[in-house]
C-alpha cells in the first residue's frame, strides 16, 4: 500500500455548469494526452456524484512531483462560462461529497496533508484555497 501523505484538490478547467464526467477526463488523459488512465483517484460531477478513477494502490498523474505519496481529487468545472478566468464553481452538491469524501480520506489516511494543485504548481486550480478551506479536517 502507498504510503499516503498528501491529498490534491483539483478542478477540471472546464466551464462552469459543463456536465462533464470521470469517462469524459479518462479520454482526455488516454486519448489526447497518451496516458494509461485518468490521472485522478476521484472525479466529483456536479450532482455530487463521485465517482472512481484511477484505483488508490495506483500512484496518480495529477501532480508532478507529488503523485507517489498522494491521492488526487478533481472537480468538475473550475472556469467561468467563457473559460476566460478561474472561477470557484463547485455545486452544493459538490461541496458537500468533497468535504464527505474528504473526511473519509482523513480518517483512512490522517497524516495527510489537504492542498490544492496550485499549492505545488503556477495554476490556479482548484478556483479556491483548499488548503485554507480544509485546514482542519487532517493533518494540517
């Protein structure tokens, strides 16, 4: 088993209110980009739905230089309509299944350490400070 120690909060970059899901993100990172799977543990649709990705025992392709030692999260959305700017465009919906998700992983795993992508890259993503917003669930 991997020896868990960061969790990776990450947006889709796709347009608020795009129904986009897990098989949709799975062709991009396969088809277009060459990889063997989609490079998230889970996706979180906009119903709150989350779903599957690439198995735990796995290591990710989400953030480079942390995907031996971390799981990845991704939401769907993360851009305004016009994909002009970074946008929060997480549902209710969404919130509430990451912080569900979220606390699970912290049990499972609780000397992990919640960030967001942009806390380890020059991106934007996830459109928020997740680790100001979780601080408090995990090994913060």
């Amino acid at each position: 088993m991997r020896d868990i120690k960061e969790i990776i909060i990450h947006c889709a970059d796709t347009p608020e209110g795009r129904d986009d899901r897990a098989e949709d993100i799975r062709r991009w990172h396969t088809k277009e980009r060459g990889w063997s799977d989609i490079g998230y543990h889970y996706v979180i649709d906009l119903d709150g739905t989350i779903e599957p990705g690439r198995p735990i025992e796995t290591a990710g392709a989400h953030c480079t230089g942390h995907n031996t030692n971390s799981i990845g999260i991704c939401y769907i959305g993360g851009k305004t309509k016009d994909m002009k700017k970074a946008k929060d465009t997480r549902t209710d919906a969404q919130k509430a299944s990451m912080l569900l998700l979220l606390k699970f992983l912290c049990a499972k795993y609780p000397k992990a350490v919640i960030y967001g992508h942009r806390d380890f890259a020059a991106k934007q993503c996830p459109s928020f400070d997740a680790k100001e917003e979780y601080k408090t669930l995990c090994g913060q």
